[in-house]
C-alpha cells in the first residue's frame, strides 16, 4: 500500500512562493490501478517527483508499505557517455538485480542490436524510449508509477509495452498519470482529478471524466468543431 | 543493517558510473583519476625547483612539493568536485535509494582515492630513484594525511550542500578555495612565520594537517607547529554543519 497524507508542496518562484500539490491525500492498495487526471500545470509531474521521492513534500505524508518503481521510461538519469548496457547495469547495481540475467530481456525488448554497447547519446529518441521502457521492466516493483508517455514510439512498440505492463504485470500496483482518455478507462477501476494543485477522487473513472471535462476552458480564438 | 547494504550497493554503482562518465574507456581510462593529480604535483614540484621556493635549506624542494601540494590536492579536490552535486545528480533521486549523502560520499571517495594514489605512486617512484628519502614516521604521516581527508570530506559536504540554496555561494566559493590555496601550508613552513602569525595560520585546519604530515615525513630535521585535537574538533564541527545543511538540502531538492 501506499498512502499520502495532507501531502503539500510549495516551490519558491520569483514572484513568491508557490502551492503546486495543496492537502493532497490518497491510498493506493496492492494490485490496484488509479488514474490520475490533470491539465496542464495542474501539478502532476510534482506528484509524481513526490511518489518516487526525487522530491520531498513540504508538509504531510507519505507512507510507502509496497515498493515504487521511478517513473516509467524515465530517460533523465540517463547518463550520456554511458552505454545502454552500462545503464542497465547501473539500475542493476542500485536495486541489487543481476544484470547478466536481466541482458537477455533487455537485447530483446529494446532490439537495439550492437547500438546497446554505444553510448546512450547517440540514440534516437526512439532508441532512447525503448532503452527507458525495458529498464523499467527489467527491475521488478509492486507500484509502477506512469506519467504519459506510452503514446510515444511506433505501433509495434506501443504494443509490447502494453503487453509488458497491463497484462503480463496486472496483479502490481498502478499509478498512471495522464490526460490521455483511453489508458486510464482501459486499465484503471478508479480515477481522481488534479486540478490546481487539489485531488478530486471518484468512485469511478467516468465521474472523473466528467468532472475532468467540466474544468476545460476553450482557448481564445475561433473554435472548430 | 539492511539499508546500510543498499548503501554500500548505491555507492558502489554510483562510483562505477561516475568513473566511466568522468574518464570513459578510452587510452587509460580510470587510472586518470591518479594520473591527473600526478601531473599537477609533478608540475608544481617542477616549477617550485625552478624558482627556489623553499627557504630553509634544509629543506629538500621536490619532497616539500609532493607533499604539500599532495596535501591541497586531496582536500580541495573534494570540496570543488561536490560543488553543484545535487543540481548535476539530481535525476538519480527518482531512483528510491539514491539519497544526495550517496552522491557526495561518491565523489569524495573518488577524489581522496586519487589523490592517494598520486602522493603513493609520486613517493615511491621518487624514493625509489632517490630523489627523496622516505618517510621517517609513516604513522604521523598517515595521520596527517587522514585529518586532511577528513576536513576534504566534511568542507565537501557543506560546500555541496550549500552550493544547492544559491548560486552566489558557489561562486564565492571559487574565489575562497583560490584564496586558501597560498594559506594551506603548501607552500610554507610555520616555522617560518613569527610567533604571532603562528597562531593565526594554525587556526586553519588544513595546515595543521600537512604540518603533521611534514612532521612525519622529514622527522627532525624540521620544526612543525599544530594540534591534533585542535584539528579534530574543527573538522567534527563542519562535519556535523555540513550534514545539518546537506539534511535540509535533502528536503528542498527541486525547490529552488
């Protein structure tokens, strides 16, 4: 399980201090998937940065009784004179896998061939994408932590990660954050809204979407239908 | 017990990708964390023969070298190398065990490691070709250069720590470390000073370190000036502000 608990975070700005994530609390058990709606700018990043603990929260809790995966297909901690063997390694070492037996998976998943022995700074972004998601796979977490991001790379791709992640993995914990309608009604039984900082929490996915949609403010200009 | 293993496994992977990242795995690879402090001190030993910058005649110039600006190496290094830490490493804190400590404790490893290993190798080679003799006390020697290890760790910590808040702090920080560069006890004796100097110059921790360590390396044929429990009790004292500042630091990552 995982709890959060009047979880606030303040950032200092030049114009002052600022509220991103205001009394934010909820609770995730083991095995259960939650979507989490935002906008833009309405604080998901900062939530997820507090999940994984890269940050922590100004004030509050968060109670962490499951492990919690970074977010997934993270491609910042890469470092770029190293190789994608080298970080597969790296992340290997950190969690205490064993790369060696992790390698097979991972030439397989992200069909790098010989570019998985060069370094990380001359992959496309689509290699980079694939490195990321099999890294995520190959270490394996009670709570996967998922911000976007599964919309990106080729049909192909996007296939295998869904397979990866939803079926192979369903009994684990989900926290998916998204402004992507399908993913979080394809796999999520529950759905909250962010939205300026505040968590709304639903019974069900599609009061949240309601809910989410209620909140959208055309953009200046004509409209098209 | 188990969360100092994840520690020591967090080190250890990070020291490995820090040393692949800083040298790769072209020509030397890794061994140029030794080999570059050695340039530096055999260049300075060189130019320091050339000018005649030891007074005391009895004074043999290339050991008054290595070991003095062995001894700057091995502190100021550390300290400038964890400058910015944890802005650069900041991405790694999403992995859940890498705590900002890691970092540091890292790149402080990393530097005290290669500094050691240039006074060693530097020393033997010399002694060896007898351009020096070796050391007269390797326990005072070693002493010396631990204090110096430790003010290195502690300095590191707070400077790492404190560079996070504002960027002003890191660069004062360049103009201090340059400053403290002609009174670390390098490139003087104590000895050399009036007694009133003396006690200024000894307030610094790092020269008592190298006084210790000159202490043990020529043995008599000097006179060295410090105070170990001095020296202890100023190097606890940052350490203990460098991890109270690195503490809140933690907390405010991303803050700023």
């Amino acid at each position: 399980m995982i709890r959060l608990e009047g979880v606030t975070k303040q950032y200092h700005m030049r114009s002052g201090p600022r509220r991103v994530l205001d009394n934010v609390s909820f609770t995730l058990e083991r095995g259960r998937h939650i979507g989490i709606l935002g906008l833009n700018g309405a604080g998901k990043s900062t939530l997820i940065r507090l999940l994984s603990g890269a940050e922590l929260p100004s004030t509050g809790i968060i109670d962490r009784q499951m492990s919690v995966s970074w977010p997934l297909a993270f491609t910042g901690a890469f470092q770029g004179n190293l190789s994608g063997l080298d970080n597969l390694k790296f992340v290997s070492r950190i969690y205490g896998a064993d790369w060696r037996k992790l390698l097979p998976f991972v030439e397989d998943f992200t069909e790098l061939g010989s570019y998985l022995r060069e370094p990380v700074v001359h992959y496309s972004s689509g290699m980079m994408m694939r490195l990321a998601f099999a890294l995520s796979m190959a270490i394996e977490f009670d709570c996967f932590l998922i911000d976007e991001g599964l919309s990106v790379g080729d049909q192909r791709f996007g296939d295998r990660c869904h397979y990866e992640l939803f079926q192979k993995r369903k009994d684990r914990a989900f926290i998916l954050v998204s402004h992507d309608q399908n993913v979080i009604r394809m796999y999520c039984e529950r759905a909250a809204v962010l939205h300026m900082g505040r968590l709304y929490e639903f019974e069900n996915v599609e009061q949240a979407y309601e809910f989410y949609d209620s909140q959208y403010v055309p953009p200046p200009g004509p409209q098209f239908d | 017990m188990e969360s100092l293993a994840i520690q020591g496994r967090v080190i250890r992977a990070l020291l490995l990708r820090e040393v692949i990242t800083r040298y790769g795995r072209e020509n030397i690879g890794v061994l140029w964390l030794i080999a570059e402090p050695m340039m530096f001190t055999l260049g300075v030993a060189t130019l320091w023969s050339f000018m005649g910058a030891h007074k005391s005649s009895a004074m043999p110039i290339i050991a008054f070298a290595v070991t003095g600006y062995s001894s700057v190496l091995v502190w100021r290094n550390s300290a400038n190398r964890c400058t910015a830490g944890i802005q650069q490493n900041a991405n790694l804190l999403y992995h859940r065990n890498v705590r900002v400590l890691d970092v540091f404790i890292t790149r402080i490893a990393l530097e005290v490691g290669g500094a050691t290993g240039s006074f060693i190798i530097l020393g033997s080679i010399f002694t060896a070709g007898a351009w020096i003799s070796p050391p007269v006390d390797m326990m005072k020697v070693l002493g010396g250069w631990l204090l110096l290890c430790w003010f290195g760790a502690a300095l590191g910590i707070l400077m790492g720590a404190a560079t996070s808040y504002s960027e002003i702090i890191e660069r004062f920080w360049h103009t201090i470390s340059y400053l403290m560069f002609p009174l670390s006890g390098a490139g003087f004796m104590v000895d050399w000073f009036p007694t009133a100097a003396q006690r200024v110059v000894l307030l610094l921790p790092m020269v008592n370190g190298v006084e210790l360590l000159r202490d043990g390396y020529f043995g008599n044929t000097v006179r060295t000036h410090y105070d170990v429990t001095y020296t202890c009790f100023i190097n606890l004292v940052l350490t203990i502000i460098g991890l109270l500042v690195l503490r809140d630091a933690g907390r405010r990552v991303g803050e700023r």
